[in-house]
C-alpha cells in the first residue's frame, strides 16, 4: 500500500516536468514520449 502511493507522489511529480519538457521541446498537443524521443535539432532556438 506505501509503495503504490510512493509511486503515485513520484509521477505526480513526474508529471509537470514531463509536460514542461514536452512544451519546450514541441508543439503542446505533441505527447511526451515522442518530445523526450525528438531530436535536440527540433528544439527552438528562443
């Protein structure tokens, strides 16, 4: 039971860094995996 709600606070915290990231690196609607998974070439320069 600790463990599942251990977990659970860690992607809760995961989970804004993961949209920021993806939000820096392309358009919103773009899901996280493909972001993380994009080439650092597609990132905009500002």
């Amino acid at each position: 039971m600790l463990e599942k709600l251990r977990k659970y606070q860690e992607y809760m915290l995961l989970l804004p860094v993961a949209l920021m990231l993806a939000a820096c690196m392309g358009p919103v609607e773009t899901p996280t995996v493909t972001a993380s998974e994009a080439p650092p070439s597609s990132t905009p320069s500002a």
